[in-house]
C-alpha cells in the first residue's frame, strides 16, 4: 500500500504559537537523534494514533498538556491529504478527526473537525484494498477473531517500537494481547497474498450452497423415508383399488414396478366428486394470481442475473480502466520537478522578453494531474465494494429461484387440477379419499426418485460446490502460504548475515503459528526459537531483518495492503548504557569508533540501503539516542532533527513558558 508520511504536525493549545512541523524524506533514512525525555519515542504514538488507533499511547505529561491537535501529512497513493486528531485529554482516545486532500493539506490553520473515527477508518480500509468480506467462510479461525481485515491489523508490520525492537518474546507490534495476536494470524495469508478478495468471496458461496445442499438432502430423505414406508402397502393398495373398480381384472402385477405403473395411471385419471359451487371459481382466481407471482419471480430472477453479469464485466472494465489512468498518471510525475524549476514568469532567451505562457501550461498539466488522481483513487476502492455487491445480488437469486420453485409447483397443482375439472362426476366418499391417499403416496415416492426435480437440483449444487472446493483448495492455499513464508524466511537469514548476526547460517523460519522466529541448527538438527538464542544484539537484529524481509516481499505483490513504511526506535540500546549522550567528546581525539557504535553503523547502513534499493517505494524512519557521528559519511541518511543542548524538542521551548 502506497503510504508515505511527509510530515508530522502538531498544534498547540496556545494559539499564539505556530504549529510543530517534523519533516521527512521519504526516499531516504530519515532519522531524529536526541538525549533521553526530548519526546523521541512519542513519535510511534503520535503517528499510530493518527491513522485511527483505539486508544492514545501518546504519553502523558508535557507533550498532551501543552497540545490540542496531532496530524501527519500523507502521500496516500498518489494524493496528498492531512488526517489530524484532536487530544483526548481525559479520554482513552478522541474521535474528533480532520481531513485535508489536495492543496488544503499543505494548511496550518487549527484543524476542525469533519470528520469521525469510523469514517477515517473505513477510508484507510478502502485505500489499502482489502477485501470487505469476513474470514466466517469456512476456515478454522478462533471465535471472536473472523472478522474482516482491517488497515488497522496491518500496521502491526510498520512499527519496532523501544519495547518491541529487542524484545525476544514480542516479534510484531500490538502483540503483547491476545485479541492482536490472533487477529495478526488471522489475516496473515491476506498480508502474505495467499489469499485474496476472489478466494474469500468462494469460501462465503460455499458456506452458503454447503447449507442449502444439507437442507435438501434432508429434504429428500425424509421424501425417500415416506416412499419406503409406502411401498410395503403398494400391492395392498393395488388390490383395494380393484375392488373399488378402479383397476380392471388383469392378472396381478410381478413386480413393484409394474404395481406403481397401474397406480401412476389410476392417480392420473381418477374420477373424484363434484365440488361445491364456486370452487372453481376461487380455484380460477387462485391460479391467476400464481401465474402472475410466477411471471413476477421470474422477471426478478432475470434482472438480478443481468445485474451479476453487469457487476463481472464492470470489474473487468475498471482493471482495464484502472490501468489506464495509471499510464497517464505515470506520464505526469516530472510535474513536481516542472513545478520547482519552472518560475511564475520567464524571460525569453531571444528578444529578453517577459512571459507566463510556462507558467499556465503547467498549471493546466497540474490540474489534470489532479483529476487523474481523483479518478484512480475511485477506479481503485470499487473493487471492494463489487465484492460485497456480488454476493449480495448471489444471496437474492438464491432466495428467487427457491421462491420460483414453490410458485410453480402450486401452479402446475393448479393447472392440472382445473384442467381435469370437466371430466369429473360425483364418486362416493370412499373413493374420493383412497385416490386422495393413492396420490400422496405416488407423489412422495416419484420425488424421492433418482430423476425428480429436487435430486437435479442437489446435483446441480454439488456440481457447483465441487468447483469452489477447488477455487479454496486449502492444500493449493497452504502452498502458496509456505512457498511466501520460504521467500520470507530466506530474506531474513541474507540480513541477518548482513549484520554479522549469531545463528544467521541456521534455517531460520518465520513461525505464523507462533509469531516468531525458529532456528535449525545446520549440524545437529536442534530447534530454537528467538528467545532461546540470547543476545540484545541477536534479538535487535532479527527484529530488524525480519521486517525488512516482510516489507521487501510485501512491496512485490501486486496487490499490497500494508503500508510502505517502517518507523525503529531506538536500535542502539542493546550498544549503549542509558542516558549516555553520544555527541559528548570523550576528551582524546578518537581515530576510529568503537566496535558497539561500528556495528550499530552497521544497522544504519542496513536501513539507509534497502531504502535506497526500493527507490522510492519504501520509507523508514529511525528514532535513536546515538549522535550524527555514528552515521557520518553514510549516504542516503536525511537527518531531520537533533534535540540536544538549547535547541527545540519535540515541543518548542516557547510553549512551556
């Protein structure tokens, strides 16, 4: 998911002050460095609390005394927008949000609320793609954890905060309680791509036609049931209907078979007694009614399937459309550089005069450039919605066609019995309830039969459940769920070779079950897992390694639900004693840094690297004690702030007065 933060904001609750603006580099390491209590850590809080978490962990005391309002200006695939968050002041967490798009974002005026939590939340779910279907589809998930994926379950992967980063026991963050726990092993097939929109779409139809096909097998058994018990009395029945001289004299039937063949044509040609006047009037206006329900049904029927045909091919056209406008959109990423180099006005090289013509060009490009952007936000949050529309327009045909049954069936009932109305003369009451019974029973038994209507039916739904168990094949998922865990885990030993780490030449997988990491030894065999292999450097840098792996493969996905940053705090504490000051000269001219601030160059290096190798489509931000000479000469590393001696921290000196 493209997500890259610009800038962070924040508002004090004085207004004669300015806001607090941090600003960042996304497509370089950017790092804050500074003593202890500077406000370094908040920066995890201020950020997750922005993006819609349920509760404030930003800390209480100086930072929340003297602040109103948090905010992080966002690239959000391709659109620029502020989301803002009141603080809560007494409260858990406020639902007060502001949202800016466009030029508004660049604005510091005092926010004000216009928007909620549900709604920020629902925005960022339809930004990231996730499909807006629950995991209630058949798979073995723990009660209480099924529910849909959520932009809020994947920034599990985007923070090592100072608790986490060398903690051996809590690889991923929110962790540390069951709810996040189980929720994170929920979705991660969806993270991983093992999984997808399609697949969770096929597991609710087969949960749904897996229902129905139990309902009518019962349906047909207890059919089958009836049938049984009739059939010890089919030559009994056989014999009274001779005597009530339905049948003729021939010689008695051989088989079953032959005994249902006489009471088939008895049934069918029976004479009953004459009905009371005006029966078959209300009969008449009965049928007409069915008739019409029955032409209602079926215009239902066959407007909600044009609607599902329309639904598959408006998908298609929205891929082909989606990949359009993404073309076009490509063609105008040099505006940004148009815009900075090309001023209001210029002077022609020529004749030395003065003209805007540049100028108005490029503000017409920008204006496209921003249409486009609208139309590719649209185009990319309808396959969603789609989604949930099918198996909505699914779930209506279903109950049409099991409606339409039962209509035609009284219609046919209806019919047939009018039809046979004029041959009719008065019986006696006898033989006007033995082929009232003789029906029933013939009827019973032909349901029950291989070739009625109801046992097409289930063949037809067990056709149709055979090819959703193959869409779901859980072997076919689990296969590409472990052949995406191999990719993971193998990217995880290459950086952990890359920080001279202890056990990094072991298999080392990534344990989904149990949220950590497992080491093979290579020699014996023996199995370890994180916390077992010791070491606040070992931990550190496979915390380090293992999300640089997720995020290197999450990046190659087609379809990336997981926001494309990353924000560490605090590498070096498994280094350096707290509150030691990193920018304090010993008193010696030093030739060469230490070996715990050279490997902590090491991490630095690491991290400015695979930002640089993903040229643009990944961000990292580091939060860090240790001073600039630790990384000096290192390229690709932007140094947003230091907050020692009389400079500003994170809030300026001016708000404490």
């Amino acid at each position: 998911m493209h997500l890259f933060i610009e800038s962070l904001v924040i508002w004090p609750r004085d207004r004669k002050h300015v806001p607090r603006v941090l600003k960042f580099r996304p497509k370089k390491l950017s790092i804050i460095t500074g003593r202890s209590r500077s406000g370094k850590s908040s920066i995890i809080g201020i950020i997750d609390y922005c993006l819609g978490a349920s509760k404030c962990t930003i800390p209480v005391g100086v930072i929340r005394q003297h602040s109103s309002w948090f905010g992080l200006r966002l690239v959000l695939r391709e659109r620029r927008i502020l989301i803002a968050r009141e603080e809560p002041g007494a409260s858990v967490a406020s639902s007060s949000f502001c949202l800016r798009e466009g030029e508004l974002a660049d604005s510091l005026e005092w926010p004000i609320k216009n928007e909620t939590i549900d709604g920020i939340k629902a925005m960022l779910d339809r930004t990231s793609g996730l499909p807006n279907l629950d995991f209630r589809g058949g798979r073995p998930v723990p009660a209480g954890y099924s529910g849909r994926a959520s932009f809020r379950d994947m920034v599990a992967f985007n923070f090592l905060p100072q608790h986490v980063v060398a903690n051996p026991f809590t690889l991923f963050y929110r962790t540390e309680t069951t709810e996040h726990r189980e929720t994170l092993r929920t979705i991660f097939p969806l993270a991983l791509g093992a999984i997808d929109g399609d697949y969770l779409k096929a597991e609710h139809e087969l949960r749904s036609l897996q229902q129905r096909i139990r309902e009518k097998s019962a349906q047909l058994e207890r059919r089958a049931e009836a049938a049984r018990a009739w059939e010890g009395e089919a030559f009994s029945l056989y014999s009274r209907a001779k005597e009530l001289s339905l049948l003729s004299q021939d010689r008695e039937p051989a088989t079953l078979a032959e005994c249902l063949v006489s009471l088939r044509r008895v049934a069918a040609t029976r004479e009953l007694p004459s009905y009371q006047a005006g029966s078959t009037k209300a009969a008449s206006a009965e049928l007409l009614r069915v008739r019409q329900r029955d032409r209602d049904l079926d215009q239902q029927l066959g407007d909600h399937r044009r609607q599902l045909v329309r639904l598959e091919e408006l998908r298609e056209q929205m891929a082909s459309y989606s990949a359009a406008i993404g073309r076009q959109s490509g063609r105008l990423d040099s505006l940004g550089w148009f815009k900075d180099a090309v001023a209001a006005e210029a002077s022609c090289p020529l004749c030395n005069s003065t003209t805007q013509s540049a100028g108005r060009e490029l503000a017409v490009l920008r204006e496209a450039a921003g249409q486009l952007a609208i139309e590719l936000r649209v185009v990319q949050d309808t396959p969603a919605v789609l989604s949930k529309e099918e198996v909505a327009v699914l779930e209506e045909i279903v109950t049409i066609e099991e409606e339409l049954a039962i209509v035609r069936a009284r219609r046919a009932e209806l019919e047939r019995s009018l039809a046979e109305e004029a041959g009719r003369r008065q019986r006696l009451e006898e033989v006007f309830r033995f082929i009232g019974r003789l029906e029933q029973a013939v009827s019973n038994f032909t349901q029950s039969e291989a070739d009625s209507e109801l046992s097409v039916e289930l063949r037809e739904l067990r056709a149709r459940e055979g090819q959703l168990r193959r869409q779901v094949d859980s072997t076919a998922r689990e296969a590409r769920e472990k052949a995406a865990l191999l990719s993971i885990s193998r990217g995880i030993g290459g950086f952990a070779e890359d920080l001279e780490l202890e056990r990094a030449s072991d298999l080392i997988e990534l344990r989904v079950r149990q949220l950590t990491l497992r080491f093979q030894d290579s020699t014996t065999g023996r199995q370890d897992y994180l916390w077992e292999i010791g070491s606040g450097e070992n931990w550190m840098g496979y915390h380090i390694s293992s999300l640089l792996s997720l995020q290197s493969y999450f990046t190659r996905l087609p379809q990336n639900p997981v926001p494309s940053f990353l924000i560490i705090d605090q590498p070096s504490q498994v280094y350096f004693p707290t509150g030691r000051e990193f920018d304090e000269d010993p008193g010696e001219a030093r030739t060469r840094l230490s070996n715990d601030e050279a490997r902590l160059r090491s991490v630095l290096k690491l991290l400015a690297n695979f930002v640089e190798a993903r040229q643009g489509s990944f961000q990292i931000i580091v939060l860090e004690h240790a001073g600039a000479r630790v990384w000096r000469g290192l390229p690709g590393i932007h140094l947003v702030e230091e907050w020692r001696g009389e400079v500003d921290l994170l809030i300026p000196r001016d708000w404490l007065v």
